[in-house]
C-alpha cells in the first residue's frame, strides 16, 4: 500500500501592486500549474474507469443474484472489493484465465463471458490512458496504472509485458482443461524448460525437479554425493562452504542455513521487481520505455545482468572480518553495500528484527550497479572537457545532492511484505516520525533549509555536526516527494535521481537541480515539507 497524504494549495495572490512580481515569475508558476493540472485530470480519468468498472461488475452481480446464481454473485461481488482496495490483494493473478467451457448450463456461460467482455473492454481503456500518461511525462502514475490494467483484465498480454512477464505452459498441465498457462518472468521460463527443468521451492529455493525427494528426505548434494543435512549445516558453517542461493537478479551467499538464505533472496528479488516497475524511468530511457508500452517482445531480449552479491554472516564476529578496512574501525554498521567489490554485507543480528538494513544497502546496491556503465561514460567525458589525462571515477553526490543517496535508501527502510503485499512509506515508521519531529517539536528540532540541505555533497553531508537529524530530514523529504498530493513530485524525484546516478555526458560539469527538474523554487519546498509533515501526524499518533 502507498501512503498518501495531501497538503493546501498556497492562496493566489490577488493584489495589483504585486503584479509585477507575479509577471516575472508566470512562466514557472504556469509551468508548476499546468503540469499539477494535468496530473490531476490523470487521476480522474484513471478514478472514472475504475468507477465504470464497478458499475459493470455490479450489473453482472445483480444479474447473477436474479438468476439465483448466488456463488458466481459472491465471486463477483469479491473480485469488486478486490479492484476497489488493491491494498488488500496479494498481487496479480498468477495464473491465466481459462476459456469458459462450452457444456456449462447457458446461464452460467452467459455471465461467464459477460463479466470477461466487462474485464477486456475496461482494460482496453485503462493501458490506452496508461500510455498516454506515459507520453504526458509521469511514467510513475503510467506503471500504477498498469498495475489496474492486470487487476481488470489479468490477461492483457502487453499490460503483462510491459512488466516482464510472458504466458508459459507446462508441459505437464497441458491436458488439464481448468490451466490454460502461468504469467511468469523470462528467467522462470528458462529454469522450468529444457531437458533438466527445476522448480522453485519456497524453502529449498531453485533446485532441479528430478532433486526435491530426496530434499524433502533430508538429504542435500555435496561435492557429486548426497549428504544428511546436518552433515551439510556443520560443513557450511564455514563460509567458504556458504549456501549458495541464486535467483534472477541475486547471488545470496550465507552461513545461517538455507532457508534463512532463501527467504532473503526471495525478499531482495520482490524489491528488485518493485522498484523496475515503480521506478522504470531511473532503469530506462523515454524512448525504451515506450517500447515497453508497445512490444510484447521486448522484455526477453533484454541484454542478461549479472546477478548482484549478498553475503549474510552468522555472526557480527564474521561481518566485522570482512569489512575491515572498508569502514573506519571506531563505526559500528548492521550492514554495507561496498561498491569497489560490488557487493552487499550483512549478519544474523538478534538485537534487530526486519529488513530495513537490508533494503536499505540493497537500494544502494541496486542503483549503483545499474548505471556504473553510465558513470563511466560521463567520467571520460568529464576529463575531456578538463583536459585530463585519464579519467577519475565518477562519485555520485561528491559536490551536490547527497542528501537524497542517503534519504531514499533510508525512505526504503519502510518497504515490507505482508501475504505477498507490498507496503511502502508507513508514517509510523521511525525515520518518518522522527523528521515530523525534528521540524515540529520544539524538544527535537533542527531544519535545515531545502536550498542548503539539497546542495550538501558527500563530505559536507558526512561530517556535518548534525549528521543524524540530516539522515531523518532526507528520510522526510524523500517520503514528502514520493506521496505530496498523489505522487506529484515523484517522477521528479526519480529524474533527480537518475540525473545523479547516470550524468548527461553533455552536462558533465552542472549539479542536478531539483527545482530545475520540478520548477518549483526552494522555498515552495520548504512550505510543502512542512504541511505534508503536518498531515502525517495524525497517522503517526494512531
């Protein structure tokens, strides 16, 4: 679920003896008021389809309850609820819709095929409004919408591509009349193809088919032989022997045991898949990201990644071992993305519960490796224009715009998983309510103005005296342009982002701006942080 909360529109101003002022400054306030204009028109063209929706998923009820078909009109009447609060569905159906069998009763095919006519046509308008908001500059809103689009029609084939997922049939199920196929990723096609297909376990992870009897007999490979496991707990306590968990975009190497292996990798991949959907536009470039919208083929051709490294010690003893020298010796960490060797480090620490480390360096981690290719570019374009004779690594944040490395990996401390739910941005989370705190209560306060906090570089930020309210106030601001009245900033902010982590090579000696990117000055920052604080202390006292 995302949180949102929206904050008073600031009072034109009316007097004449201003009008002078007003005209200087028309061309960046029509810009702000067109721009939020049409975003809100978005919003209700997106509410008025789902509005349509609803109505004709009541029709199909009332019909089925006329026709004392009382099963199909709770069937119904749950697939509205669900559409009406996605925060309370698990996510799209896995599974694809089989054709409505031709030997039903007439009745029961005819509200069958009603209620699929409903579902395509409804679709059909939600991903046409999805690409044009994709075209009117506000990718973010465009792939929630795409997310609509499955929740209406779940087999809209290139609401399913444009996600990364294709129609795969099993072998095996091919003469179960109720499957019709699975909506699955690339990589979870080619696992479970071949001549030595392998299926996922939720707690042995992916292993071959032919493997999971003896799993479940509690015998596991070692060396071309099959041991108990507890021979192999005692001989992977080393970690050097470490499991090995590999997934689409993950290598997990860990000492704790499998299963813990498993459920870390399982979360990290859930992460990685929510921010290429909800951040596409820091991953991608305009022009490929409307392809997304237009090929159902474009997913699997994408050039392969290699998958990122997470280590996971079983004791903060081990952890320590291996950061040394990467960390000064007198901090203490939970955990470190170290981009030299491109790799995450964690342990099993019993004095933290959750995951909030974890996607905190996996945020880090994500981001970095995703556009170092990028950075390379701008780096050897920067020594150019320099006149140097070799090119320095590039730094992200190194002279401006720290703050927001550091607030958005904070930000996404909050994600969570709940029934296979994704619930992101919570104001009761302790960074959020901490910044509410550090700009309205005078026993916490300390603020520092938008214009100066967001040209902090790396060393001003890090040896700041008031180091730890400048990490709760990103955190802060990162929710603020994330959620501020429906999202308005955030593909704003992702742009910021992705002008930080991936440098224009024409632009290589300009700081990135974010009132550049919104239009909107510093000190209209300033006033909306604070109303949007304001509106999050009712859900943080709750």
């Amino acid at each position: 679920m995302l949180w949102y909360s929206t904050a008073q529109k600031i009072p034109a101003i009316l007097v004449a003896v201003l009008m002078l002022l007003i005209t200087a400054s028309r061309a960046a306030g029509d810009d702000v008021s067109t721009r939020d204009r049409r975003h809100r028109q978005l919003l209700e063209k997106r509410q008025a389809i789902l509005d349509a929706f609803q109505r004709d998923l009541n029709s199909v009820q009332v019909w089925c309850t006329e026709h004392q078909l009382s099963a199909a009109a709770a069937d119904v009447s749950d697939l509205a609820r669900r559409v009406r609060s996605p925060e309370e569905d698990s996510g799209p159906a896995k599974f694809a819709t089989p054709p409505v069998p031709k030997n039903l009763p007439p009745e029961e095919q005819q509200w069958q095929l009603l209620l699929r006519h409903h579902r395509e046509e409804r679709g059909k308008e939600m991903y046409t409004l999805a690409r044009s908001t994709l075209r009117a500059g506000f990718p973010s809103l465009a792939f929630s919408m795409i997310e609509d689009v499955i929740r209406i029609d779940p087999d809209h084939k290139y609401a399913r591509a444009t996600l990364g997922t294709q129609l795969f049939v099993d072998p095996l199920r091919k003469q179960d009349p109720a499957y019709a196929g699975e909506w699955i990723s690339v990589f979870e096609k080619q696992m479970r193809s071949g001549s030595r297909p392998h299926v996922y376990h939720a707690r042995y992870g992916w292993i071959p088919a032919a493997n999971v009897v003896r799993y479940d007999e509690g015998m596991r490979p070692w060396n071309n032989e099959w041991v108990s496991v507890e021979k192999e707990r005692e001989l992977r306590r080393d970690f050097r022997n470490a499991w090995e968990i590999r997934s689409e975009h993950f290598l997990v190497r860990t000492n704790v045991s499998l299963e813990v292996g498993v459920q870390m990798s399982q979360r990290l991949e859930v992460f990685h898949d929510w921010l290429q959907q909800n951040f596409a536009a820091f991953f991608e470039t305009p022009k490929t990201l409307q392809e997304r919208f237009e090929s159902t083929s474009l997913r699997s051709s994408k050039r392969k990644q290699q998958q990122m490294e997470v280590h996971y010690y079983a004791t903060r003893a081990e952890y320590q071992k291996r950061v040394e020298g990467k960390v000064p010796p007198t901090l203490e960490t939970n955990g470190l993305y170290w981009e030299d060797d491109r790799t995450s480090y964690f342990f099993d620490n019993p004095e933290k519960t959750g995951y909030a480390t974890l996607y905190h360096e996996a945020t880090h981690q994500i981001l970095d490796l995703a556009t170092r290719d990028a950075r390379a570019v701008a780096a050897k374009a920067r020594a150019l224009k320099l006149r140097q004779r070799s090119a320095t690594w590039w730094k992200v944040g190194e002279h401006s715009n720290f703050w927001i490395l550091e607030g958005i990996a904070c930000y996404f401390e909050s994600f969570d998983i709940e029934n296979g739910h994704v619930e992101i941005g919570n104001p009761k989370y302790i960074m959020f309510d901490n910044a509410r705190k550090r700009l309205l209560d005078p026993t916490f306060l300390y603020y520092l103005p938008a214009q100066q906090f967001m040209t902090l570089g790396q060393a001003e930020f890090q040896h700041h005296p008031q180091i730890r309210p400048l990490y709760t106030q990103g955190a802060g601001f990162a929710h603020f342009l994330m959620h501020y009245e429906d999202g308005l900033y955030r593909d704003d902010l992702i742009t910021l982002l992705s002008q930080i982590y991936r440098p224009d090579p024409d632009k290589v000696l300009e700081e990135p701006s974010l009132p550049e990117i919104s239009g909107v000055s510093y000190d209209t920052f300033d006033r909306q942080y604070h109303a949007h604080m304001q509106n999050l202390a009712p859900f943080q006292s709750e």
